[in-house]
C-alpha cells in the first residue's frame, strides 16, 4: 500500500476519474484516452516514489496531467489528422509546462473552445489566425465572398469569447462523462443497430447533453469537452437513424428515453408496492393448479416443484402481463420503422457507481433483484421457447437459440422414438448435457427443462388462464402498465413520442415479473434454485406442431 507523501491508495481512486476525464477531454477518443490516462498515472507513481515533499496534491495532478499530455502531443501529433486545433504554441515550444502554469490554462481552454466551433468557424478561424491566410485567400479557396468570410470570423470570436466565460458547471459532462447501458425493444438493423452506435463513450455523452433541450454542435462540443468535429461526425450519423432530430436554428436533441437514477428509484417504488399486493395470490393461482400441468405429461414434468414453478409463475405473469390491452393497442405502438433497417425503440440508462444506487434507491437490496438480463422469446421451425435471464440464474447470458433449441427437439425427439443414436446425435446430446438441458445417465435421455407438445402448450396455458382469472389478476396487472405510462408521461422530456413512453412503460413495467419473484423467494415461497439449476432455470419449450 502507497504511503509516501501522504499519499495513499484513496487518493488514487480520487484522481483516476480526474485524470481519465481529461484524458478523453483532450482525446477526444476512449482509447487514445486510456493510453494518456496510464502515462499520467505511471508519472503519478514516479513522483511519489520520488519522495519529494508535495504540499497541493490538486495542483501537482493537474500539473502533471498538462505535463504528460504535452510529452503525449508531440509524441503522437504525427499520426493524428484531426488535431490542428490542438497544437497550440505552448505544445510544441518544448517548455515545460510547470513553468508556463498560468499561460497553458488560458491556451488549452482557447483550444477546446477552438475546438467546440462549427466546422465553417472552426475550418476559417484555424487558417486565418493560425495559418496566418489572408480573407481574400480564404474567400477564393472557399468560393465564397470576404465578407462571409468576416462574418463567419466575427461569429466565432463572439462564441469564444461567450465559450471562456462560460460557468464551469455548464460543462459538467467533460469532467464527470457519463455511460449509457443500453439495449432495445423489436428487431435490430442489419449492422446490430442501435448498439453499434454506442460504441464511443463520445456519442453516450452526445445523447446525455442533448437530453433535455436541444442543443447546437457547438454547445454539445462545450458541454462534453470535445472537439466539435467529433461531434459533427457521430451526430451525422445518429441523426439518419432518427436517434437525434434535427429542432431547427441548427439545433438536435435526442429522441429517446434515458432513464437517470431518479427515475429508477421511482420505478422501484411502483414495482414493489404492486408486487407486495399480487406475488401471493399469483403464486397461490398457479401452485394450486401444478398438479393439473403435471398432468398434462410434458418432457421434465417430474422436476420437482420449486423448479417447475420458477418457471411457470414468471411465464404466466409475462404472458398475461403482456396482454392487458387489446391487440388495437400494441398495434398501435409497434416500435417505428427506422432508416438504418431495423425497427425498435431504444432502452437506455445512466450507468452509476454501485454505491450511488445504494445512496439513492430505497430498500436497494430488495428493489436490485427487479432486473433481467433478457427475456428472450425464440423460434426455430415448428419449435418456440421462452428463457428469462433472471437475479436467481445470476444475470449471466445463457446461449440459448433456434441452434440449441433444435437440438432440444432432436433429444425429445429421440426419448419418443427410442431410435438409435446416430454420430451427429451423440454430438448433440452431449452439448445440451454440458449445457444442462437435459441428462444422459446410464443411456437414459431425459429433458430437463419442460417441453410440450403443441396440444399440452394450448392446455397449459387454458390452465394458468384459468388460475388468473380466479383472482382477477388482469385489472391488477393492467394498473401497473398505466401506472408505468403516467409516470414515463411524467419524467421524459415534452418532444418524448407517446411510442417510446408506452414501450418504455411496458419494458419497465415489465419488470413486476421479477419483483413479484422476490417477493415470493424473500417470503419463503420459492426455495433458492441449486446452483445446478441455474443452468436451465425460468426455461420452457414447446411446439407448434
């Protein structure tokens, strides 16, 4: 443990984010930022382990971080093609910054702010001041009139100006970026739209800034620290795939929901508070009626009952939950058409610090479990399945899809038949064995995950239908989504579309599933799956033939 010079490891885990911060301030990109970020750190240590006496460790960092930053420019500006803003006089004079304190300052916030104009300032601001061309010069290569070229230089001295006195608060994003988790609803584009966009830490911030009112390049650039033509890029690119619109006067905002941990916290109230009030009656529903689904004599009807109700209470919710409106009504807010090929609805948040939840969320130990790692609904030929990744199978990603779920079929296919196992069949069985869907003791093939045919499924779900409608769930489930949708109403911003409030709604809302599962686990209700189990846990197939 570093105890030299007063400083010690909490002060590391105070300045890492400073410095990660202004590393991808002056980057502009997550991996050129990192690789400043480590040169800091290890002339951080160097000076530590030195044993000189530092007094003002907040002036040291910050002199150390413009003085690594300068070694860094002139060390990597030959591979750069976008940094000609940046090379300002004091990067390449070779002074060393701790006697150029006071005139560095003034000279990197003059070039962030250089690097927040509009292409046009930017572009004629660079070759007339820095360049040293003439108006006329500029004009003609540009074919445009001096004049222009005056006013454009006019403009951006004025937002210079208006840049430096600027409140620091205003640019609070360059200092503390924020990270987007996002994921969405419906059927991707070609390119694994929309995720793919969020690859750059750049384009989470764009989003994040342009949030609540729409901005201009240039205000976005300011207020996450980067060069504007970072900006113009990735919002080129946001705006054909209607993620950003275009307001007018120059302006974007963005045009789906990010959920703050706020917003989390009010979520998790209406989610528990439903979840107390329905979780035994649901389970009551369905438990009664296990014998009766037993009956029925599906592939894995003799797990025991903890097992098949993890499975069977979760399905009945998501089914009837998601069935509260009539067909009109999710006709109606289909996620939309997009330009990039794919047709979803964006789900996104701001990702915090895990002692930021604890700070700001109620009873976090409980509200944390009302999560999924994906509700994945799958087909292959004639054969479907459902599969939650829930807090009880540990929110891992179990690879489950139209290739595992064919050669579940081929294994019951196999138990039905009794034939020979062929090469390929063996293959197969010893995938899903691994995989712990089924089991092979003694020659003996079994599923061990429910399977039905298509006959037990219609049945099955005639049953569980049955059982909810004893207890009059759908006006209990129904509540939740309109509580989900007045409070979405609520919290987006006014340029919202009400389709990205309702499938927002019904996502989050959605997660009462999971809520009621806690309620029933912390109750008593659901024994805790063995850790074998998890391997298949909340997991049912059938067929549709």
């Amino acid at each position: 443990m570093l105890q030299q010079n007063g400083f010690d490891e909490s002060m590391i885990r105070r300045y890492s984010k400073r410095i990660f911060g202004f590393a991808l301030a002056k980057t502009g990109h997550r991996q050129n930022a990192e690789d400043l970020a480590q040169e800091i750190a290890i002339a951080l240590l160097r000076s530590v382990r030195s044993g000189k006496r530092i007094d003002n460790w907040d002036s040291w960092v910050y002199t150390l971080c413009f003085y690594t930053w300068s070694n860094y420019v002139n060390k990597e500006k030959r591979h750069w093609r976008h940094a000609d803003i940046d090379d300002v006089p004091w990067v390449a004079s070779g002074e060393p910054p701790q006697s150029r304190i006071g005139e560095e300052d003034g000279l990197e916030r003059l070039a962030m702010e250089v690097a927040c104009l509009s292409k046009r300032h930017r572009d004629i601001a660079i070759r007339y001041y820095y360049d040293r061309e003439s108006v006329d010069r500029i004009a003609a290569s540009l074919a445009i009139a001096p004049g222009t070229v005056k006013w454009h230089l006019f403009e951006a001295r004025k937002k210079l100006r208006e840049g430096l006195n600027m409140n620091a608060e205003a640019k609070s994003l360059s200092f503390k970026p924020v990270r987007l988790g996002v994921g969405h609803n419906g059927t991707p584009g070609p390119n694994g739209e929309p995720n793919c966009y969020f690859q750059s830490l750049v384009v989470s911030n764009i989003f994040a800034a342009a949030y609540d009112k729409p901005l201009t390049v240039e205000e976005i650039a300011r207020t996450i620290g980067v060069g504007a033509a970072y900006v113009e890029d990735e919002i080129d690119k946001c705006e054909k795939s209607d993620l950003l619109r275009r307001t007018g006067n120059g302006k974007y905002q963005t045009n789906f929901i990010i959920e703050t941990l706020a917003d989390k916290a009010e979520e998790s109230a209406l989610l528990r508070a439903g979840a107390e009030t329905i979780a035994k009656p649901i389970y009551d529903a369905v438990s009664s009626r296990l014998d009766d689904i037993r009956a029925l004599g599906f592939r894995g009807s003799d797990a025991n009952d903890a097992f098949l109700l993890w499975a069977f209470v979760p399905y009945a919710v998501y089914r009837h939950y998601g069935s509260v409106k009539d067909a009109d009504y999710y006709k109606r807010y289909q996620p939309p058409e997009r330009k990039d090929g794919g047709k979803y609805i964006v789900a996104a948040r701001i990702i915090e610090e895990p002692s930021e939840y604890e700070r700001v969320i109620p009873d976090y130990d409980i509200v944390r479990k009302y999560v999924a790692n994906g509700i994945k609904s799958r087909s292959s030929g004639p054969y479907s399945s459902l599969q939650m990744e829930t807090w009880w199978s540990g929110l891992q990603w179990r690879y489950f899809d139209a290739p595992q779920l064919s050669e579940m079929a081929r294994i019951v296919e196999l138990i039905e038949s009794g034939e020979a196992h062929g090469e390929y069949d063996k293959l197969l069985i010893s995938r899903m064995v691994e995989a712990g869907y089924a089991s092979n003791e003694g020659g003996r093939l079994k599923s061990l995950v429910p399977f039905f045919t298509k006959e037990q499924f219609r049945e099955f779900n005639a049953i569980v239908d049955e059982a909810f409608a004893a207890i009059e769930a759908k006006p209990v489930l129904e509540n939740v989504h309109d509580q989900f949708v007045r409070l979405w109403k609520k919290l987006a911003p006014a340029h919202i579309a009400e389709t990205e409030i309702v499938n927002k709604a019904m996502n989050s809302g959605g997660m009462i599933i999971f809520a009621i599962m806690e309620v029933l686990e912390r109750r008593g209700l659901l024994p805790l799956p063995a850790e074998e189990e998890k391997k298949r846990l909340t997991t049912i197939l059938w067929s549709r033939k």
